[in-house]
C-alpha cells in the first residue's frame, strides 16, 4: 500500500468521523432546540393558567365584595327604615296625651299592670300634666292613688304612668317609653317584615 492510499484512507475515515460527529452534534442540537420548546411550552402554559387562576381569583374577590357591600347597602337601608319607623312610633306616643283617646289608653294600661303587681291596691305615679287624664281613666276603680310627679322627675318622662303596689314593693312600669323599649326586638321583627317582607329578622 502506497503512502498516498494510507493518506486517502486517512482522510477518508477523517471525513466520515467529522461528517458523524456533525450529525451527531446536529441530532443534540435538534434534541435541545425540541426540549427547549417542550420546555417553553409548558412554562407559558403553566404562566397561561397561573395568569387564569389569577384572574379567576381576582374575579371571585372582585364578585364577593360587591356581594358584601350589596348586603351592607341592603342591611343599612332596612336599619335605616327601621330607625325611620321608631322615631315615627316615639313621635306619634308623644302626641297620644293630647288626644281625646288617652284615657282609654291609659285605662288598659293601668289594668294591665294592675295585674302584673299582683292586684289589691295601687299607687299610680304619673306626669303632673296627665294628671286629669289618670283621673278619668281610673273613674269606678277602687283602691287606687294617684301620685303627680314633678315636671323633670326622672321616673317619668313620657306619656303613661307607673303601677305601683301599694302593700309590697312591686312596680309595673307602663309608661310609653318603657313599653316601646321593651317591645323593642319583638317590633324591629315585625317592622322589617311588613317593610320587606320574610321573615323579618331585621337583617
């Protein structure tokens, strides 16, 4: 074999290698540049479904606090309606004394409250200025005192009167302060139902 057929031979076998090597560097090549993408792909996917669970997130406060504020708007109307409707109620007691009907009124109050003492005979505390309205109402009642309290006295400041018991330290407050106070809960329940309807729980 001659020394330009072993060159030939040489630079054949260095032709194919680099020729391998090169396809061998192309296929890794290839192989990142497809890993790359594979890569990519999923890394914008996962950042497309972050960016929608983000959004969805945001969307769920976004819908849940005007939920909240409705509710409060609604909540703070009915309050407000409910408020409108006491201060009517108290503004309306307030003018009871001055109607023909007082008496009457109190008349079934003093009665009442006759009963809640414990019956027998009563001292009835009331407003100088009710004083003739106490007396009619308690026209053909035994056993009843009247006691007129001082204009500021603070055991009285609205229309009505206090039953007191005469032989035991029992009282029954029936004047119309104390009686709208007391019924307090029991008519914010009924208001709310009458102004919205359900059950009215006032919420």
């Amino acid at each position: 074999m001659g020394l330009e057929t072993i060159i030939s031979l040489i630079e054949a076998e260095t032709e194919e290698e680099v020729a391998r090597i090169r396809q061998k560097a192309e296929d890794e090549c290839t192989a990142i540049r497809e890993a790359a993408r594979e890569r990519a792909g999923r890394e914008r996917e996962r950042i497309l479904l972050e960016g929608e669970r983000k959004a969805r997130r945001a969307e769920r406060k976004v819908l849940l606090q005007a939920e909240y504020d409705e509710m409060k708007v609604l909540r703070d109307a009915r309050w407000q309606g409910i408020r409108e409707v006491f201060v009517a109620a108290e503004e309306e007691l307030a003018d009871i004394p001055s109607k023909p009907e007082y008496p009457a009124i109190l008349h079934s109050l003093i009665i009442e409250g006759r009963e809640i003492v414990g019956g027998g005979e009563i001292v009835l505390l009331c407003r100088s200025a009710d004083t003739k309205a106490v007396e009619d109402a308690t026209e053909g009642l035994d056993g009843v005192t009247i006691r007129s309290l001082p204009l500021h006295d603070p055991q009285i400041q609205s229309g009505g009167v206090i039953v007191r018991s005469a032989e035991a330290p029992i009282r029954c407050d029936q004047t119309f302060a104390t009686r709208l106070d007391q019924m307090r809960d029991i008519l914010t329940q009924k208001v709310s139902s009458i102004l919205y309807g359900g059950e009215g729980d006032g919420y």
